[in-house]
C-alpha cells in the first residue's frame, strides 16, 4: 500500500479566526492557498500514476484540499476520516485503511504536526518524530506488506515550492 500524505493549503490565520467564534474546524484556505494547492496537485499527478482514493480530515480546510487534489488526480470522490483530524492516531488511521486494496494508493489530506507524528512513526515506529510537511507539501511512503508502525520505506518528500515546479 501506497499512503500519500499532504498537508493542507495556506489557510486563513489561526488567531484572527479564533476571533470569529467559530471552531477552527471551520477555518478555509486562501485564495492564495487554493492557487499555489492547485499547482502542486499539478506535480503530484506527474509523478504519481493512479490513484485509488483521496481521503482528508473533516476539518474544511482538509476537505477543500482534497477536493482539489482529487480533481487533478481524476479521483470521482473524496472520502473523509477523523484519523485524520488533529487528534486522530496511527491506530485509528491503519483501521481505517482495512478497507482498501493492499496495493491501492491512497492520498490522505490533512494537518502538522499530525501528518509528520504519523509519517515519522511509519517509518521509524513508536515514539519516532523526524518528519514535517510544509503547507501543500507531501510525502509517499510504501508498505510491502499489512501497514504497521516501523514498516514503511520512504519513497519521497517534497515541499509545496518544488510541487509546484513540476505542477
């Protein structure tokens, strides 16, 4: 199984939406964040191949985020899981992945720290913290067999900026 991990696009700021009273959850990109997101999703569908599935975290933001990718990437549906929130685990996360194929690829759009916790523990197992991801930046890992923290190989990370080069 292939996990594609990107972070979501440039979003409003944090704290003068906190003024607001809504819950960040509600919290959108940027004109500027869908713009640069639409060219990264340009470079991931250059060296991606097929993808199986898109799935994000319900935050806005995510969910905006993988509908852009999912249109570039000819996915027909976006799909979304609360692993992938802020507060979500690697457990929940592989539980939730039970239901794709062992060989699919599946782009999962989401939130750092969060992302690069789960990227870091793949790779390295429990307790391992080495990897970020910057807004619109993303990372392939690969499992051979059933996905497991410690089992991954990196295939490779990229920030948003050289996304957008290939996009």
């Amino acid at each position: 199984m292939k996990l594609v991990f990107v972070r979501h696009g440039l979003a409003g700021d944090k704290v003068k939406f906190a003024l607001s009273g809504r819950p960040d959850s509600e919290r959108q990109l940027t004109e500027k964040g869908v713009k640069k997101l639409k060219q990264a999703a340009g470079g991931l569908k250059k060296i991606l191949g097929p993808v199986d599935a898109v799935v994000s975290s319900p935050y806005l933001r995510a969910v905006q985020t993988a509908g852009i990718l999912a249109k570039k990437l000819k996915v027909k549906r976006t799909r979304k899981t609360a692993a992938l929130e802020p507060s979500g685990t690697l457990a929940k996360l592989f539980k939730y992945l039970q239901g794709y194929a062992p060989g699919a690829t599946v782009v999962l759009a989401g939130h750092e720290p969060h992302l690069g916790n789960m990227i870091s523990q793949c790779l390295g197992g429990p307790g391992a913290a080495f990897a970020s991801l910057g807004k619109g930046g993303a990372c392939l890992i690969e499992f051979t067999g059933k996905p497991a923290p410690g089992k991954a190989a990196l295939k490779w990370l990229l920030e948003p900026e050289h996304l957008q080069r290939l996009g």
